[in-house]
C-alpha cells in the first residue's frame, strides 16, 4: 500500500492537485491559466530534483565501473517515477495549453476536445515528441533490453533534469513580475550553465567514460557502440541543442534590453 501511495502515478498528479487547490489563495489575483501554469512548473521543478538526486547517486555508486556497475535506483527510478512522470507531465502541460487559451478567450476552448488536443500538439510538438521517445525508448531500454549493463549511464541522463528546477523557477519569476530582478538575471545564467553542462557536454563525457573503460580513443567510441545506442543518443541530444540556441538567443536579447534601458538610464 505504502509503495502504491510512493509511486509517481499518484504522487505527482496529487501534488498538481494540492497546488491548483493552495495558489489561488495565496494569489488571489491569478486566473486559472496562471495557477495551472505555476502549479505544473512547481512538479516539475519536484521532480528534478528527485531524479537529479537519484541520478546522483547511481552515478557515485557506479563510476568504478561504468559498465557493470549496479544500483536499484537505475531501473526503480524510471519504473516508479520516471514514467509516470513524464505522462503526467504530458497531460499537465495540455491543461497549461488549454487554460492559457481559454483565459485570453478563444471560442475553441470552452471546453476539451480534439480540436484543443490537436492544436496543443500542433505548438508543443517537439515536447510532446520529447516525452513520448523517452516513454517509448528510455524505459524500454531501461527495463528489457540493456541486460542489466550501464546503470551509470542512465544515472547521467537523469541528470539532465538539473537544469529543470532554474528553467521552472524563471517562469515562475516572470509570473510574479520579477523579471528585472537580480534573481531573474543570475537565474538565467544558471539555466544557460546547467543546461549546457547537464544536457549537451553530459554527452561526449559519457562517451569518453565509457571509451576510458575500455581502453579506446574518444572518436573511435561511437564505432565500438551499436547504432541503435548512438541513433538513441542523437535522437535525444538533437533537441536539447534546439533549446540551448533558442535559450541563448533569448539570453541575448534580455541582455541587450537591459543594456539599452542602462544606456537611457544614463542618459
């Protein structure tokens, strides 16, 4: 019973719900497309730093041998949290979706329907995409077909979820109109740091751990590994090099306003 009531599929959906049913009375002002908003980003924010906490230590029990290394939390991670998770998180970002329309008073959006559903997909289609390939790989890998190999690895890609919590928390900064705060500035450098030390360079670093275990140069790992492994890995690194130029442009254009509004200040 303890173990049902632990398990993401009720732990999650449970926490979105405690949230929608406490922000609006600590924020009276919100409307509901900005409770579900913050409700949905403060999960997350939960969840990563659970599996970066889980990823952690998978990856200090494993690094003397990065290739048959073992730990629990590699495969009960994914089974108990990391799935679920991810469909939860599906669903929650459709309401996000739903809500921010419904609010600005979109005729479609009276009520669900496939019309909404189709229209959330058309604009989060690579989310969407993102989450359903770590559903439809990740934890097929995980559970069946890595022949109880390569628990340090799967606890670097559960590091990738560091980032998370700094992404989270900038949105949840602009929805309380502190987006020309010093926390809102120094937060985005963070994102720009976790994400490109957790999500892109974590990539080439897992090759060259496993090329030092075998002996063989960084350029030759990608040939010693099946292409299934290294199609797996370009599938999942290819959009988060997407978001990091999109995150950089973003940054840039945010520090080129500052730089403008000093320059008046100045003035």
């Amino acid at each position: 019973m303890l173990q049902v009531l632990a398990c993401g599929a009720v732990v999650f959906p449970g926490l979105f719900f405690a949230f929608r049913r406490i922000l609006p009375c600590v924020f009276k002002h919100w409307n509901d497309a900005d409770v579900v908003l913050v409700s949905e980003r403060l999960v997350s924010s939960i969840h990563a730093v659970m599996a970066t906490t889980a990823g952690a230590i998978v990856v200090a029990s494993c690094r003397d041998n990065v290739v048959n290394g073992r730990h629990w939390l590699a495969t009960y991670f994914v089974i108990w949290y990391g799935g679920p998770y991810m469909t939860y998180d599906i669903i929650a970002m459709y309401l996000s979706h739903f809500h921010r329309f419904r609010v600005k008073g979109h005729e479609d959006y009276k009520q669900h329907s496939l019309r909404t559903i189709n229209s959330f997909i058309r604009r989060e289609f690579l989310l969407v995409l993102h989450h359903i390939a770590l559903l439809t790989v990740l934890l097929p890998v995980t559970l069946f077909f890595r022949r109880d190999q390569g628990d340090f690895f799967i606890g670097c890609l559960f590091l990738t979820e560091l980032s998370t919590p700094f992404v989270s928390l900038g949105k949840i900064l602009i929805q309380l109109s502190l987006q020309n705060c010093w926390l809102h500035k120094a937060n985005g450098g963070m994102v720009l740091l976790t994400f490109f030390m957790c999500r892109i360079a974590l990539f080439p670093y897992m090759y060259w751990v496993y090329g030092r275990h075998y002996g063989i140069p960084l350029y030759s790992v990608p040939f010693h590994l099946p292409l299934s492994t290294n199609l797996g890995n370009v599938c999942i690194l290819a959009p988060q090099v997407y978001w990091f130029v999109l995150l950089c442009r973003k940054g840039f254009r945010l520090y080129r306003r500052s730089r403008g509004d000093g320059g008046r200040g100045d003035a």
